[in-house]
C-alpha cells in the first residue's frame, strides 16, 4: 500500500458514489479528510477479522471480496470495480471485518475513517445526509442481491419430494 496525492485525483473522486450529490465544495472537504491509497495486484487491503474503522471508494481498478471457508479455502463473493464503495459498516459499528478484500490488479483507492466521516456529517449535516442515503441504498442493494443469491441457491436444492420419488423409484 502506498500514500498517493489527493489532488491527483480531484476529477476521479467527484465521480464516486458518495460523493455523486454533494457540492463541489463540500467534495473537497470531505476529499481532503480522505485518504488516497495504491495497491499492488493481489494486496490485501481488508484482512476478514480485522477491526478498522474506514469506509473504501474504488476511484480506479477492482477488488474482490473473499471469506474464509476454513481449511485455507477461499470462497468468492463479488467483485466491486470503479465508483462502488465497501466496508460501510466501518464508520457505523466497532465490529470486526466479515471478509477479506483483495486488489486485483493495480487499484487506487480512498478511504475515510469513522472520526473523520462524522466531523463531516456534523459540520455539513445536509450533506452528510445525502451521504448516509447512498450509503443505507449501497447497503441495501448488497442486501437485495444476497437475498436473490440465496433464493437462486434454495431454488436449486433439492426438494424433499425429489428425495422421496428418488427412494420409492429406487425401493421398489
């Protein structure tokens, strides 16, 4: 990981998500209570049971988000590319972190820590709210799209009645 210049990436970051509504004035505060971050191909920017208090924007690249299976195994879950963000709970809750994220490729990130995110809601409170609404509608969608995951997989399973027609085939 490597500390990048804020400036360099002025256009970059009034694209991101969170910062999509807010006014050009209000982008350059809270950009420069961010942070700019570069990763190498395959860093680890999240390790899942660490306890951070950040909020991630990818301005340039992709991650992707992993949780231990157990036994060394590594299962996928998504992918997050340009613009999207990940680790909201980080400014929300003290908890620790539920999977791993990795860059793929180089990527540019920026971060902003819990402390920092609430001087800014409190001090620019209209803004802070269009914040907060994009971040409960991000939350929301990752929720929404879990939720079809799971259906999608129950939809697969086998049903009980399968499992009997399959025993009565098989008894007889």
């Amino acid at each position: 990981m490597k500390d990048l210049d804020v400036n360099q990436y002025k256009k970059q970051i009034r694209e991101l998500f969170i910062f999509k509504y807010l006014s050009e004035d209000e982008q350059g505060i809270l950009a420069r209570l961010s942070e700019i971050k570069g990763y190498e191909d395959k860093e680890k920017i999240v390790a899942e049971g660490d306890l951070q208090p950040y909020i991630f924007a990818v301005i340039r690249g992709s991650v992707h988000v992993m949780v231990d299976k157990g036994e060394g195994k590594k299962a996928y879950i998504c992918t997050i590319g340009d613009g999207d963000v990940f680790g909201e709970a980080g400014i929300f809750l003290k908890v620790k972190r539920t999977a791993d994220v990795i860059s793929t490729g180089e990527s540019v990130l920026l971060r902003i820590n819990r402390e920092n995110m609430l001087k800014f809601i409190k001090k620019h409170p209209a803004a802070g709210i269009k914040i907060l609404i994009l971040v409960i509608y991000s939350l929301l969608k990752k929720l929404r799209d879990a939720n079809q995951e799971i259906a999608f997989e129950r939809k697969t399973d086998i049903d009980q009645e399968d499992v009997d027609s399959l025993i009565n085939e098989f008894m007889l």
